[in-house]
C-alpha cells in the first residue's frame, strides 16, 4: 500500500474524450473536494492473490465471463470462464478479472477480517486524486500527451501490440474502433503482468490502462450534489458502480474520464486495486507479509520483460499495394513491393465484407508479393496486406478498392451491396431468422452498433434504370419499436420517405411496400439511403415497375 497525502483538489473537467460531449458532461461541474490522507494498492489486485481468498472462504465466483472477442469485440454475450480460467488470463500476476463489482466488494471485506485493517475499493474522488498524485491534474500521471506517443511507457491500452494480438487471434482489429490505436508499442496484446510499466509519482503502477477498477461510488451521470469530503457517493444508482482507468482494449483514459459498470457485468477487462482508510485504529494482530509477493512478482516481471526485449520489431507495413480485375470475373489479383527487410519471411492478405467492413485474414504467410482471390465478392470492398517477421506483422497497407458495383432495374438490391456509406455497418442474421434473402448474399443486413442503424448514416448504391418508368419501391426491414426510417434521394434530388413499422424485434422481418411510384429515367443514377432515425435494420430493397 502507497500512502497519499491529505489534500484538496479541483475534481472533474479534463480533456474532450474523442470530442463526446455528452462523455465529457459527467466530469462536471467542476468542483473542490477536500481529500483525508488514505492509502492505495501499489497494483491491481491479482490472479495470486485473489486465489488465497477463493481457497479461504470457498467464495463462489462467477463462471461466465464476457471474454471471448471475435470481429465485434465483444459483442455475444458471456461464454464459459472465470477468474482462474478465462481466455485472455495466463499468468498469475495479471490483475484478476470475471469477477465483477461484488467479487472485489467481498475479497476487500475478507482482507479486513484477516487484518483488522480497513481495507475497500476506493471512491471516485480518491482514485482521481491518486492518479495526479495529489496535483489534481486532469490529463495523464505522467502529462499530457494528446497524440498518445508516450503513454505505453506507463500503461498497457490499444496500441500496436494489442491490434497485432487482437487480428492474430481473434481476427478483431482496433481500426475504427472506440478512438482506434495508440501509435506506439507497450509490448502486451492483453492484460500485463502488473507492474511493469512507469509508476505516478506516488509509486502506483497501472492506474491508467491494463483494467478498469471498480470503485465504491454508485453511478451518477455528473457531479450536481457530489460528496466534497473525498467520500463514495452512494445516493446515485446503486444498481451501477463507477469504474476508472480505462483498460488495454481502449486507448488511454485520462484521470477525469468516468464509466459506469452493471452490478451483474462480469468481464475480462474489469478488476480492482484496494484502497485503506487511516481513520480507525489498526488491529494489532500482524499482517500477512508483502515480501513474498513482491519476490515472485519480481521474477514474473523479469522473465516477461526479457521475452518482450527478445520480439521482433514490427515491420513496416508494404508499399505499392494495387488491384486489377477481369470483367465480370470474381476473381481479383493484387500485387505490392517486397519488402527490403530481411526479417520479412512473407505476407497476410486481408478481405473486407463490404465498404468499410471487417476485415478478415484470407491468406497467410504468402511467400511472394502477389495474390489472387478466386472467392471474391460480387459487391464493392477492399483489401490489405500485412508483412509478417517471426513475431510480428506490420501495420496494414494502404487499402484498395474493387470497382463500383452497379445494379440493374427492376431488380432486388442487398442493403449491404453498397458502394460509398456513412456511419453504416454491415451485421451477420442469425439462422432462424426469416430474410427472403434468395438470390443475394445470405446472412447479412445493414444494421448498427444499437439500436439498429445509426440515425444519418447513409450508403449509396449504383444503378442502371434499363426504361424510364414509374417504379415502386420496397423495403425488407426488421424493428422491435418502429421508426420514421430512411430518406432515399436519387442523384441528390429526394425521392421518398419511409416509416418502418414495429415489426416485433431486430429478428422478425417484414417487407414494406414504400409510397409512389417513383419516375425514373432511363441510364444510371446513384441511390442514396439515408437514416432520418435508428431503430431498425434493412436487409434489401426492391425497385419495381409500377406500370
């Protein structure tokens, strides 16, 4: 335990978090706390010592955990794991995780009937205060670092080691993702071992990434009547506690960004440090000794560092990337430079689902600076390559594109077919839901991240009217509370306006028959589908003649 000095500090302001307005209006108002002396666990608590617990009181743990990232993160759901056995765990000395907020709340509890030491989670206003070591700073413990070139030095976030472990294996990529990657190396795709990046000045380690912390404070969306005193806060919703720090899947969180954790979330990012109040008497019944610890952690430490000085540096990602295709042929060839470094042993091709999708592994280790894909999709998406060493492979290349694809009227287009977007996303339909999706690519739609399609995002789609004509337009869409829909507007100009019914779920589906007829000249024109609310999902629209 490190102690932090008493003190008074100006809570809450900070830095924009990825310009999220509303993000940035739960660290405020800013406001004076008055901190007592207390002190904070130099570590996060680990996989070590929270097995001393378990195997004292026979504490039962949650044996579901969400922590299996695919393509979407994670996004399905808990699958099978615990604390002691879980993807992402595989040393004693990262933090323990898939415990969830009730799990640190009861190992702080056991700590102080072994003690007699006041032993809990810290407050919101304490862990803040910690993190400056005092100064009340809003940015990082080491400064502010706006571009995130230094904070690998002193924590374990998104940044190169986690993108090559996420697509290594997972296929699950930061690109895009939550404020993408840090641009510098801190050695660890998942969790650390902790303490091994640079302490605060106080000589706490990992307050800023490895995992999030759940502190005492029940959630509040601001700090209007916030305890001034340095105490949790527990008039909020109690049913959420605060967490800080961020963790390795995001890039770094400052000292005044603030989250919100579920009582019944139990995930692989989520864990704890311990603080302890020096406002009671300590019993004097001796502590047990951090000396051992600190050896093994020590050795841990060392046996980790050595292995990272031993990797490879990553390669710099290929040059020269292009794409030809023949004529209606699926088939694309892309060639690039070899790279001049000796390390380089060969190449993974990478394929998008669509514009702007996920980008998923096609072919790895390929030998030669070429490639040709036989599986290529009718609609338009892109493709990366990656050079690859013994350890590591590099950054992707530039993307490139195929062609436009351009659909002929009347006929039925697949939402996902598009070939410029916004803000769209493309989503897998599960097997038992009923898409009339024959003659198009089965198993996918456009969708969002929740609920359903983002409100103004839009995708565009090339098509050949082959008679001018009044034509009808239908959606096939899915919603669980019905939405004002889509705009459609055909080479700028608007065309139509869509409802989308409640249709009983984002699972139940419904073909809805759009107002008109449309005129349409003969040639072709660009469709553009715009959201003008959430809500919903589309799985294709069709154009037919109405006279």
């Amino acid at each position: 335990m490190v102690t932090v000095p008493s003190g008074e500090f100006q809570m809450g302001g900070g830095k924009p978090y990825m310009g999220d307005a509303a993000q940035d209006a739960k660290a405020l108002p800013i406001h004076k706390v008055k901190i007592k002396a207390f002190k904070l666990a130099k570590y996060e608590v680990t996989v070590a010592e929270f097995r001393r617990f378990i195997e004292a009181t026979g504490y039962k743990a949650p044996e579901q955990c969400i922590h299996q990232p695919n393509q979407g993160w994670f996004s399905q759901g808990p699958t099978p794991g615990s604390w002691a056995k879980n993807e992402l765990t595989t040393s004693e000395f990262q933090p323990a995780v898939c415990i969830g907020w009730a799990g640190a709340d009861a190992y702080a509890k056991w700590l102080s009937q072994q003690t007699g030491k006041s032993y809990r989670l810290a407050s919101e206003a304490e862990w803040e205060y910690a993190v400056s070591a005092g100064k009340g700073k809003a940015g990082f413990p080491f400064g502010d670092d706006l571009d995130q070139k230094r904070i690998c030095e002193f924590a374990n976030v998104s940044d190169q080691s986690a993108e090559h472990a996420g697509l290594e294996r997972f296929g699950a990529s930061y690109k895009g993702f939550m404020g993408g990657i840090s641009p510098c190396d801190d050695g660890a795709g998942f969790a650390s071992i902790v303490g091994m990046y640079k302490a605060n000045p106080l000589g706490i380690h990992d307050l800023i990434g490895n995992v999030a912390e759940f502190l005492q404070d029940c959630w509040s969306e601001n700090y209007e009547g916030a305890p001034v005193d340095g105490s949790a806060r527990l008039d909020g919703d109690c049913k959420q506690r605060a967490g800080r720090g961020g963790a390795w899947h995001w890039r770094g969180n400052t000292a005044t960004q603030r989250g919100a954790m579920p009582l019944d979330w139990i995930g692989v990012i989520e864990g704890f440090r311990l603080a302890q109040s020096l406002d009671r008497p300590a019993d004097q019944r001796p502590a047990p000794t951090a000396l051992a610890f600190e050896k093994e952690l020590a050795q841990a430490q060392a046996v980790e560092r050595k292995r990272r000085a031993n990797l490879q540096a990553f390669p710099q990602p290929p040059l020269g990337l292009q794409l030809s295709q023949a004529g209606g042929q699926a088939a694309v060839r892309l060639s690039w430079q070899a790279s001049p470094d000796p390390q380089v042993f060969g190449y993974h091709v990478y394929r998008s689902d669509s514009v702007g999708g996920n980008l998923a592994r096609i072919a790895s280790d390929v030998k030669v600076p070429s490639y040709v894909d036989l599986a290529s999709p009718a609609r338009k998406h892109s493709y990366v390559v990656v050079a690859v060493n013994r350890d590591r492979f590099s950054d992707f290349s530039a993307p490139v594109l195929t062609a436009d694809q351009v659909h002929a009227l009347p006929g039925r287009i697949q939402a996902e077919d598009f070939n410029r977007m916004d803000q769209a996303s493309v989503g897998k339909v599960a097997p038992q839901e009923d898409v009339e999706d024959a003659g198009g690519q089965a198993g996918l739609n456009l969708t969002g991240s929740a609920p359903g399609i983002a409100k103004d995002s839009w995708t565009e789609y090339s098509v050949e009217v082959q008679r001018a004509g009044n034509y009808r337009f239908s959606f096939r869409v899915a919603s669980l509370a019905g939405s004002k829909g889509l705009a459609l507007s055909l080479n700028g100009q608007s065309v139509l306006e869509q409802a989308v019914p409640a249709t009983g779920g984002f699972k139940s589906w419904q073909t809805v028959a759009g107002a008109g007829p449309v005129r349409l000249e003969a040639g072709r024109h660009v469709l553009r589908l715009r959201a003008i609310d959430l809500g919903w999902k589309l799985n294709w629209f069709a154009v037919d003649l109405a006279d």
